[in-house]
C-alpha cells in the first residue's frame, strides 16, 4: 500500500476504528511469510488470526466460519 503497510494499517483500524464503530472485528492477514517473526508481527499489530499463501480455500471457509458464529 502506498500510505501504509498491513501492520500499520490493522494497528490503524483497531486503535482508532473498530473501539467506536466495530468494537468486535476481526482481521485475518494472508501472509506468503508465514515464519515465527511474521506471524509475531502480526498479533502485535492487533490481527486476530492469519493464513499463509497459497490459500487454501477449505482454511478461508473455516476461518470465515468460526468468526461469523461469534456475532
């Protein structure tokens, strides 16, 4: 992204948009780097879960589905 990358972006979304409009939002980040540091980097940019590329779309079902449930 030109602005912003997704880590950026997902500690954007979460400190100052989903506490006042979304408080329960989710986001999934799809990561071709799917290594122990990557996957750090995630969480502490305040994603809730990720998938690693190539998607499986079985896996996308699954996550789509256990978030879904929670509303």
């Amino acid at each position: 992204m030109p602005v912003m990358d997704g880590y950026e972006a997902s500690q954007h979304i979460k400190q100052k948009i989903s506490q006042k409009l979304f408080p329960a939002m989710t986001i999934c980040a799809a990561t071709a780097y799917a290594f122990n540091e990557n996957i750090k980097k995630v969480y502490e940019a305040g994603m809730d879960e990720y998938l690693s590329k190539p998607l499986d779309v079985d896996k996308v079902r699954a996550m789509v589905d256990k978030y879904v449930k929670l509303i």
